[in-house]
C-alpha cells in the first residue's frame, strides 16, 4: 500500500475483513505470557501483536494508507521535476522469484504462544516512542526485532543499525538524536516525532523480555544494549537510565521470570561500566 502500485484498497479492505475474526478474538494463552500481571497493572500489560496490528490496519485504511513513516522517494522524484520523463518508468524491471510455501508449514518454535507488545516507555508524560494507536510502532518495531534477531553473529553491526535508525525513515519521523527528554515536553503540541534511542531501546527489551523464552540467548541481548552504549553514549544513557526505572518501579507486577532477568541484565551492565549509577537517587 506504500508502493506507487494503485488500485488496490478493495484488495487490502477484503483482507482485513478476513483477518478480522482471528485478530480481533482475544487469545486463550496471552495472559500467560503477560510482562506484567493484567490484574494489577491494566495500563502495562500490553496487547497481543496480531489484535494490535489488526487495529492500526482498520485505522489506516480509513486515512487513505497514509503509512507516514515508510519513505516514497519517487514522489520525491515527481515533485522535483514534473516535466521530464519519470526515472521510474523506464528502468529495467527485474522478476520476482516465484515462492514455494511449504505444506504442511512448519508451526516454528513457539506455536502455542502470541507475542504480548512490550514498551518500556508506556507511562511517560509525553510519547517518545509511537503509540500504539499509530501503525508506526509495529513498523518500526517489526523492522528493529528482524535485525536484532536475525544478524545475531554481529552485535557491532546490529547495534550501529539501531543507533542509526532516523537515517532509514521518512524525514520528521524521528527528532534530531540525543534530544533531552525537556525539549520532548516543550514539542508537545508540534507535529509528532519520535526519539530515535528510545525506539532502539524499546525493542530490545521487548526481546529481552519475551515470555516464555527468547529468541537467543540473554546474553546477546546484554550484549547488544552494551555495544549500543558505546557508540552513542550521550543519546543511549539517558533511554536507558528511563526504561531502567520504568522496570524497577514495576518489578511488584512484573512476571517473576522476568524479575529474575532484570536483576541478571542490570548486574551485567553494570559491570561492563564500573558498577557506575546514581545510587543516591535510590
């Protein structure tokens, strides 16, 4: 729907409406696999993936598939030069290889589980990170997870991706990096951006945290948030120091598995610094 194909909204609606009966019936096993517990921290417990993806989807359809996040560098193109011939008309076009999708298809490693959406930026005054209304969040997040996990045998790499997350979006998706948390409160009433190190951060804790196991190790995960510190200290540690209270102050509600992966990643990043913190604060 973001392409410059068109024609092809009676196509998307016909597949929500399809998708509207699995997606919008709550699951049996999500309470299982809760962050925090739905009783006690309504506001926290965050929604299965698919209901939310289903959602965002209604509500971007009814905005013509706005999709503000996903760049469009041909209507760039068009609007620079609207008399010459359009580049993208005469390239030549390449074939899509054809997809064999395997029968039966295999169920993965964790079939009976949905994936629980995790923010641990979800109780601040001011949104740092897209709501969960706005399709963004899955975007973005869906983008950042795929990397995470999938260039495991690369920390540096990964983690020089996420710290350059902004250059990969529409312009005005994201504020300029490092931005302190006040002058997110003073563009309170601008058009909405995001800060760039929350989104990375907010993602590898929805990893870190995933129940009933992660995709790798925990370590790599340590690691990651490590390497990250590293190469944007000044943008990193203050995304960090937010989500680090946002988890200490809900350890009561927290599953206790995951309690148990607080304490093990916060001792083990703290290690990697000289056990530096402001212990006054506590």
């Amino acid at each position: 729907m973001s392409s410059p194909a068109a024609g092809f909204e009676s196509q998307a609606n016909a597949l929500l409406d399809k998708t509207d009966i699995i997606a919008s019936t709550p699951h049996a096993l999500v309470d299982l696999v809760n962050t925090f517990s739905p009783e006690e921290n309504r506001e926290a417990a965050g929604p299965s993936v698919i209901s939310l993806l289903q959602k965002q989807l209604q509500a971007e359809a009814s905005k013509g598939w706005a999709l503000k996040c996903l760049p469009r560098p041909w209507k760039d193109v068009q609007e620079r030069e609207p008399d010459e011939q359009k580049p993208f008309d005469v390239v030549t076009k390449v074939p899509f290889p054809p997809i064999t999708v395997p029968n039966p298809v295999p169920n993965g490693a964790r079939p009976l589980f949905p994936e629980v959406y995790l923010s641990v930026y979800a109780d601040q005054e001011v949104d740092t990170v897209p709501p969960t209304s706005d399709i963004s969040s899955s975007l973005l997040r869906e983008a950042l997870v795929d990397t995470i996990n999938l260039l495991d045998f690369n920390r540096v790499a990964t983690a020089k991706y996420l710290i350059d997350i902004d250059c990969y979006y529409t312009p005005g998706t994201f504020v300029k990096r490092a931005t302190p948390f006040d002058r997110m409160r003073e563009r309170a009433g601008e058009v909405p951006a995001w800060k760039p190190e929350d989104v990375a951060v907010d993602a590898v804790f929805s990893q870190l945290y995933q129940l009933p196991t992660p995709e790798h190790k925990l370590v790599y995960y340590h690691s990651l948030l490590t390497e990250c510190c590293k190469i944007g200290p000044a943008a990193i540690a203050p995304s960090l120091g937010r989500a680090i209270r946002f988890l200490y102050n809900n350890l009561e509600t927290m599953d206790l598995e995951l309690s148990n992966r607080f304490l093990d990643w916060f001792a083990h990043h703290l290690s990697n610094f000289g056990f530096t913190w402001k212990w006054s604060e506590w």
